[in-house]
C-alpha cells in the first residue's frame, strides 16, 4: 500500500511537470505552470523512496521522474545567478539621480485592513511611482495620506479585487484607465516625465488568474494585447504589476518575445513574491519588465505588509544609448505572431 501511494505521488508529479508542455487555456494545466520549483523540489524525495522500493514499476517511474527534474530545472535556472543576466545593471560611476525611477508594486489583498503596512513601506523605501493592487474602496481612503508626497494620482478602486491605483510624485502625461479585454478588469497606462526631461510610458496590469475550472485565455490575451502596444510603440517602456503568472511560464516568454522587454530576474533569482502567508509555496508572481533603454539600478523583495503578496520595489535609470548597446532585447519570430493572434481571439471569445 506504501508503494501504491509513493508511485501515486510520482505520477502525479509527472503529470504536473509535462501539462505546462501542452498549450492549452485549461486553468487546470497551466496552474501546473506555478510550483515549478516545489516539484522540483519533490521530485528527488519521491524518486528516492521508489529506488528503495525497487521493483520494475518504481525502477521505472524513478527514472521518468529524473527526466521531469531535467525539464523542472530547465525552466527554473534561468531565474537564477547561474544564468546570464538578461538586464544589465547600472555601473558604477554612472548613476543619474535625474535619470533614475524608483517603483514599488504592491498586490495588498483587498481583504486586508493592515492599511499601515503599505504606508510604512512607502516612507521608507521613499519610491516615485506606487502601484497598489487589489484596492477598494477602503484602500482609496485609507492610502490617501499618500496623496500629500504623490499628488499624480490615478484611481479605479473596485470591490471584485481588480481595482488598482497608481501613486506618482513624478509628473504623469495623458493618465488612462483602461479595459483591455474584460469589463470589470481595468489597467493602467500613462506617460512619466522624469526630472531629466527624460520620457517613459508605463503600464500597470492585473488580469484575472488562472486556476482549475478558470481559463487563463482572458490572461494570456490581455498580455499579448499589452505587448503588441509596446512593440508598436517601440519607446521606454516599463510594464509591472501582478500578472497572475509565473516568470518561466510559456505565456510570459510569449510576452516578452513580442514586446521585446527584458526581465530583471534573469540571472539574478526568482523574488519570489506569493505567497506571503506560505513559506514553502511561493513563485514570482509581481513582475517589472522594461525596454532595453533602461538599465537596472536594483530590484528587491520588501518585506511583508500584511497581504498574501511581498512587495516589489525596482530603481531604473533610462539610458537609452548605452541600455541598446549593453542588452539584447528578446524578440519574436513569426510563429511568436501567429501564436499571439491565437491567444487574442481565444481570450477575445472567453471574455464574450
């Protein structure tokens, strides 16, 4: 009975780590995008247990569970220091302080009332653009306070944990809140001046997850839509906000294929930012990507606010020239365009 319930286990982390390889909009299959790093984890444990069993069926499933490990590691190393950074950082001698932004995102989790947690993070880490996610009603009263430091303030709180609000002591250009593909499912876009004169245009989103029984095709249409902008504009640009997906999934590498923006953890780590509450069960969840005219100052987890998301705070300086020069920005070949025309139509009749 052990054994049955060992083999079990193995099968369903085999299962877990080949459903991501099918593109498929099921939410069932592509929640196995997010514990990536638990499986692997897992994986060394269950095979172990099967080889002290021994027998033809454990011998084998071991063996198929060796082959996951090589793909679990696949995606994973990537976000780590073994890889190649694909954002370069700033060096030293070179910081701008006119150049610079400083940005923290925040999934705050409509449900919590530590209000102060988020302020406490703000007067310390003293950023010059908020993103504050999940906000109601509640979170626009209680983060008003803000309004004194960053009076460039962009608003829709909502009850139905979509609401955000960006805070900016920078001054904002033609501010929008907008509805991508689903009616109750805002984001934002705005253009920021820097003190240099220096121009960006950045974009907070929040599309709704997947998870079994929910299609990830609104999700994943609402990124290539983002992206496709971003590629036609092709300006400064940064892109953040929690995307309900992890950084190695094939929905994020589609994103950021067609529009050409880097990502900071590339060979730096995962910042694994949810979830909060659950030391043991955690992914990179809040992203910042940004066009190669950037390079990064630092990213850093904060610490927690009382939601079930760590903040993210992240300090870009735009240089263009030297930004082009140093990174090579991801790009997309034509069956990138042709998978991302699929995902918008699907995400399209979904949201219907």
């Amino acid at each position: 009975m052990t054994e049955w319930l060992v083999q079990g286990v193995g099968l369903l982390l085999v299962a877990a780590t080949v459903l991501p390889y099918w593109r498929s909009h099921v939410g069932l299959v592509r929640s196995c995008d997010f514990p990536r790093m638990q499986i692997a984890a897992a994986i060394p444990v269950v095979a172990g247990l099967l080889l002290l069993a021994g027998g033809p069926v454990s011998l084998g499933l071991a063996a198929i569970l060796a082959l996951c490990l090589v793909l679990q590691a696949r995606a994973i190393l990537p976000f780590t220091p073994l890889a190649r950074r694909q954002a370069e950082a700033v060096r030293p001698g070179e910081a701008r302080a006119e150049a610079q932004v400083r940005i923290l995102i925040a999934n705050v989790l409509e449900s919590n009332r530590d209000y102060g947690g988020l302020l406490r993070e703000a007067a310390r880490a003293r950023p010059d653009l908020i993103l504050a996610l999940e906000t109601d009603e509640g979170w626009r009263r209680a983060l008003a306070p803000l309004e004194r430091d960053y009076p460039n303030v962009v608003a829709q709180a909502q009850d139905n944990t979509y609401g955000l609000m960006l805070y900016s002591r920078l001054p904002l250009e033609r501010p929008q809140v907008r509805f991508l593909l689903e009616d109750d499912v805002p984001s934002i876009r705005t253009g920021v001046v820097l003190p240099s004169g220096g121009r960006f245009t950045f974009q907070g989103v929040h599309p709704r997850p997947p998870h079994p029984g929910h299609s990830s095709a609104p999700r994943d249409a609402e990124l290539v839509l983002v992206a496709r902008e971003v590629d036609r504009e092709d300006g400064p640009t940064v892109v953040a906000g929690d995307l309900n997906d992890v950084a190695w999934s094939d929905t994020t590498r589609l994103f950021q294929s067609i529009s050409g923006l880097l990502d900071p953890r590339r060979g730096r780590g995962p910042y694994a930012t949810f979830n909060a509450k659950w030391p043991f069960l955690r992914w990179p969840l809040d992203h910042v990507f940004f066009s190669e005219h950037f390079l990064l100052g630092r990213i850093e987890r904060l610490p927690d606010i009382g939601s079930d998301h760590f903040p993210i705070l992240i300090a870009l300086q735009l240089e263009p020239r030297k930004g082009a020069a140093r990174q090579d920005a991801p790009e997309a070949d034509a069956e990138d365009h042709a998978r991302g025309h699929e995902v918008v139509a699907a995400g399209r009749e979904e949201a219907r």
